[in-house]
C-alpha cells in the first residue's frame, strides 16, 4: 500500500499558500510592502500550478484601439497564441485579446476591496478585442467568438463576520455585469465561484486548492483565446 495520501498532498498544497501569506502579512509592516508580498505569493502560486500554455503576470491590459486598462495584479494570459507582449521600464503590457483572467490580490476581503476589484474587472473587459477567422488544413474557420474574461479577488481573510455572510452577498448583487466577479478565495475561510444563476460559497476546506481547481476547469472550458489581428496594432506604426 502506497505511503502517500492525496488529501494530504492537496491539503499540503493549501497549506503553504495560506502560512506564507499569514507570515508575510505579520511580517511586513508597511502597507505597500505587505501588499506587494502577497500579490507576489499569489502570482508564484498560479505559476507554478497552472498548465504552461498559461502565463501570469503583474499588468496593463492594451487593445488595437489604443485604450488602457488598470494595472492589474494578476493577469492569466495566452504566451502561445499572442504574437507579443509588451515590456517598458519594468511593467508588462498583455494585448486585451490574450486575456483569460483577471485577479486583484489583497490583505483582506470586505467592501471596498470588492468594489475595488469590480472596477479593476471592468477596465479589462471594456477593452475592444480583435478576432480573425483560423486558418486550418480545410480553409478558414469562422473567427472565435470572445469568451468572458474572468475576473475575481484573492485575499488571506475577511473582515465580515461570518466571511460569506449576508455583506458579500449583497455586495457582489449588486455589481453590475461589467464589473462582476466570477471567483473568490479567501485562504483562512473558503471560496466562492458564480454558477449560471447564483454563487456558490464554500466556507473552510482547503480554500486556495479548491479554487485553483475551479479556475483551472474554468479555463479549460475557454479552450485557446481568439485569433489576434496584428494589423490592428500594427496601424499605430504610421
């Protein structure tokens, strides 16, 4: 009989992701530093565990038409299909058609940093995507339509009482479309993930496994991001 235990692995796997974000936090005294440091927890977590086709990374989101997102915490994008990706002076700029995902990073969850994240959401998914037909052995294909961009928030806490109580249902309601987050982890309390027609909250388990296991499947559903028009871009030459 196998020595090895699969629960134990998973939950070995949460368990790192919540010490090290509860270290930091106790550690880190200076706002800006604390936050870094879990933005930075966040985004090793996703990295190593994602499949490699997906990238992730601290971003602005760009689109042919020459508009800006937010800078984002955490941005999933395609590296595979996306003929490039932008780099000045130490920040990343990630084409809006690559986009998969989008995550604000936080200490805590409660209402500002919610809105906060639904306005970090909003400033991806107003962005203009650009989708070509695929050419393939038999022809084209007609273009891919544009999936959701997925949006959410990842914290180490909650400063509601109990965490998925009546205060974050309510506030997530009453996000508009837009702005609507698809996902939550809160690593000491649980996780919550929007269905067809409610969201479900799961309080306590392993929080941060659960939701990568949530996002991944998420993903998968997405299949590959659209087929960019470089000559979109390319206008802003002349």
């Amino acid at each position: 009989m196998s020595e090895w235990s699969l629960p134990d692995l998973l939950d070995g796997m949460h368990q790192g992701i919540q010490q090290r974000l509860a270290i930091a936090r106790a550690l880190f005294k200076h706002p800006v530093m604390k936050g870094d440091a879990s933005e930075t927890i966040w985004l090793e977590f996703l990295r190593l565990y994602l499949p490699a086709r997906y990238q992730v990374t601290r971003a602005v989101v760009v689109d042919s038409k020459g508009q800006f997102s937010e800078q984002i915490d955490i941005v999933i994008h395609d590296r595979q299909y996306t003929p490039f990706i932008f780099q000045q002076e130490g920040q990343t700029f990630v084409p809006a058609e690559s986009v998969y995902a989008v995550f604000e990073a936080k200490q805590s969850l409660n209402a500002t940093q919610l809105t906060y994240a639904a306005d970090k959401a909003a400033s991806v998914r107003k962005l203009f995507r650009t989708s070509l037909p695929v050419p393939n052995v038999y022809g084209k294909a007609a273009p891919k339509p544009l999936h959701p961009i997925l949006a959410g928030i990842l914290t180490l806490e909650s400063d509601w009482s109990p965490a998925f109580g009546a205060p974050l249902i309510n506030g997530l309601a009453a996000l508009d479309e837009t702005g609507q987050l698809d996902m939550g982890a809160v690593a000491a309390q649980g996780m919550f993930a929007r269905g067809e027609n409610a969201y479900a909250f799961t309080a306590g388990g392993m929080p941060t496994t659960a939701f990568l296991f949530e996002l991944i499947a998420r993903l998968q559903e997405m299949a590959t991001v659209p087929m960019i028009d470089v000559r979109a871009y390319a206008a802003w030459l002349s």
